[in-house]
C-alpha cells in the first residue's frame, strides 16, 4: 500500500509538472501561430489581385477582420489569463484563420473554389504548431472542416462532383497527416520533457545528497577537534611547564604524539575546508604578507620530516621580493602540499630546492627535486 500511494503521488507529481510545461510551449506557439496568421493572411491579398480581382474589395475586409483578431489574442497571451489559456488560443487563432479562408471561399465560387488549399496550409500549421494529442488536433480541423463542407452542403448546389470530390479528398487527406503528425509529435514531446523532468530530479537529488555530505563532513569534524584539542593542550602544557624535569625519550614520544595529533588536526580541517568549498562557502581573507615568511614556515616544518628522509630540503629567497595581497592559511597549504609531494617523490639522499623571484610584475616560486619528476604526457 505504502508503494503504491508513493508511486501514486509520483505519478502526479509528473502529471502537474507536465501540465505546467504544456501550458509554457502553448503559449510561446499560440504567439508563433498569432504572429505567422497577421503576418501572412494580408500577403495573399496579392493572389485575390491576381486571381479574383472582382472580390478584392470583400477578399480584402474578410483578411483585414482575421489579422485583426489575431493581434487582439497576440496581446491577449501576455495578460495573466492569457497565460493560463495558451492552447486555448492558439486553437482560436487557428479557428479564424479558417473560418476567413471558408469564407472567401464562398465569395470565389464555393465547392470549386481553389482557395480550398488556403485551409491545407492551415492544417499544416496545426501540424507543426499543436503539438499536444490528437484530441484538440481533431476538434480543431474538424471544427475548420465543418466551416466549410457545411455552407457547400445547405447552399451549393453541386454540378461537377468530379471537384468537390478532389478539393474535399485533398483535404481530408492534410488532416489526416496532421492528426498523424500530431499524434508522434506528442509523444515525442512527452518523452523529450520525461527526460528533462528525470534529469532535473536526479540533479536535485544530487544535490540534496552533496548538502547531507557535506553536513556531515562538517559534523564529524567538529566533532573530531574536541577530543583531539584535548589531547593536544595537556601535552602542550606538559612539555611547556614540565619540559625540562623529563627524560629525553618521554619529551621525544610526547613531541612525536604532538606532532602526529598536528597533522591530525591539519587534515581535519582540510576536511571542513572542502566541504566549505563545494558548499561555496569558502572565503578568501587576504593581507599584505611577504611570499618569503609564509615559505620559510612552512619550510622549517616540512625540515624535520625531510632530515627523517635522508632528503636535503633547502630554501633560496629572492631578498627583494615585494609584498602582495594573499590568503595566508590557503598559500600555507598550497605550499605545503608541493613541497610534501617533492619529499615524498625524492629517493634518500636527494635535494628538494625552493627559491623565490620577482620577474614582470609577478612572483615566481619553484619547488625542484632530483625525484622521479611527472610523466611528460601527464605534465599539460
């Protein structure tokens, strides 16, 4: 039961969503089929000229009227009911546009009227710009349809059948590629919005996954310092106020804890670090500093673990180096990390050089080592 009121509210859940994006695409095409309908009916005024000249004036009028209302349901799609209602209108534009050209056609000479193909064109527009089911696709060129099979059947009086017989096969023949465009244009309207509709629910997803990660990152961290402050203060004050009554063994396994709960320390607040970056939380606090200081820290720190590994480590500044803006705790882990990596990558007896220079309005640092260097494909 519990699965399937899931699946229940699931399935309306992409009902309403996909109700909303019918009635966002109904729109942009009911302004489409406005703007083509006001657009284009006054320029076959040329073809009554050239065709029917007797009429023009009547022709003229009839398309007059039809471009008319279509602008006033152009305007109409940017009023707040006019949003709610695009399909609506776009099947009214539509119904206009054919009902006129049915009109005409009783001014040029009914059933036998070539004006006939005026209605294939609209059926052709219903094709493109109704996309939506064959439902409102049938309603609507059955409604144009009856415009005009209706007036030939209560007032023409049918001489040549051979005629109404090729103009109304001709017809019906548009409809039915229309209601069969309209038919897999539907569904691949559906399946294309089923896409998006899944991607952006996996994209949520994702993201509600990433905020949990990272809460939970930030938790654990937290909760991670507190014990690990605990040990790091009492040694700290043991090797400060009792440093000189120890052996040497005692203050160098109390100075290996220390440094080890350092690190400790350090990679745990990496941790936060990342998950304040991904979170976008992360913010840069910059002072004037000097490159050198920052360097000579952290190679002081990184010295004892490279006499450990038989690796010389040996800092060269550039004494005129000027001061910039930096984040001093983020350039400390920057540095740190490529001189560690150096360390790490440099066999016993080796030499891990860093050196400062100012040079065209920038400061260059480099780490060098005698290691195994980086793959020249893996350098880019």
């Amino acid at each position: 039961m519990d699965i399937s009121l899931s699946q229940l509210e699931k399935d309306l859940k992409v009902k309403e969503a996909y109700a909303i994006y019918k009635k966002e695409k109904s729109l942009v095409l009911a302004r489409v089929a406005c703007v083509l309908i006001f657009t284009l009916v006054p320029l076959f005024t040329f073809l009554d000229y050239v065709a029917n000249p007797q009429c023009l004036k009547e022709l003229f009028i009839i398309r007059l009227v039809c471009s008319a209302l279509t602008i006033v349901l152009f305007i109409l799609t940017f009023t707040t009911k006019g949003r709610k209602h695009g399909l609506l209108i776009e099947m009214i534009a539509f119904l206009i546009v054919g009902s006129s050209i049915s009109f005409m056609i009783r001014f040029v000479g009914g059933y036998e009227s070539p004006y006939y193909a005026g209605l294939n064109l609209v059926f052709l527009g219903i094709a493109i710009l109704v996309p939506w089911g064959v439902r409102e696709s049938l309603i609507l060129c059955s409604a144009i349809y009856g415009t005009y099979i209706l007036p030939t059947i209560i007032y023409d009086k049918v001489t040549d059948v051979g005629i109404l017989v090729n103009n109304n096969l001709f017809i019906l023949s548009t409809i039915a590629i229309a209601l069969t465009s309209n038919y897999f244009t539907s569904r691949l309207h559906f399946k294309e919005f089923m896409a998006r509709y899944n991607l952006a629910q996996a994209r949520d997803e994702l993201k509600k996954l990433d905020t949990l990660k990272n809460e939970f990152f930030a938790k654990v961290s937290h909760e991670l310092r507190t014990p690990l402050t605990n040990i790091i203060l009492p040694i700290q004050n043991v090797l400060t106020e009792q440093g000189d009554r120890l052996d040497r063994q005692n203050i160098a396994e109390k100075k290996i804890i220390l440094r080890n709960a350092h690190k400790l320390m350090k990679r745990i607040n990496e941790i936060l670090d990342i998950a304040k970056l991904e979170a976008g939380k992360m913010k840069v606090k910059a002072s004037l500093r000097d490159v050198n200081s920052i360097l000579e820290d952290v190679v002081v720190a990184s010295s004892i673990g490279a006499k450990e590994m038989g690796v010389v480590l040996v800092f060269e500044p550039d004494t005129e180096l000027s001061k910039i803006y930096v984040d001093t705790d983020k350039m400390e882990k920057v540095f740190s990390n490529l001189i560690s990596n150096a360390l790490k990558f440099t066999d016993r007896g080796g030499k891990v050089r860093v050196a400062t220079q100012e040079a065209n309005d920038h400061i260059e640092v480099r780490i060098n080592d005698t290691g195994i260097g980086i793959a020249q494909e893996d350098l880019p």
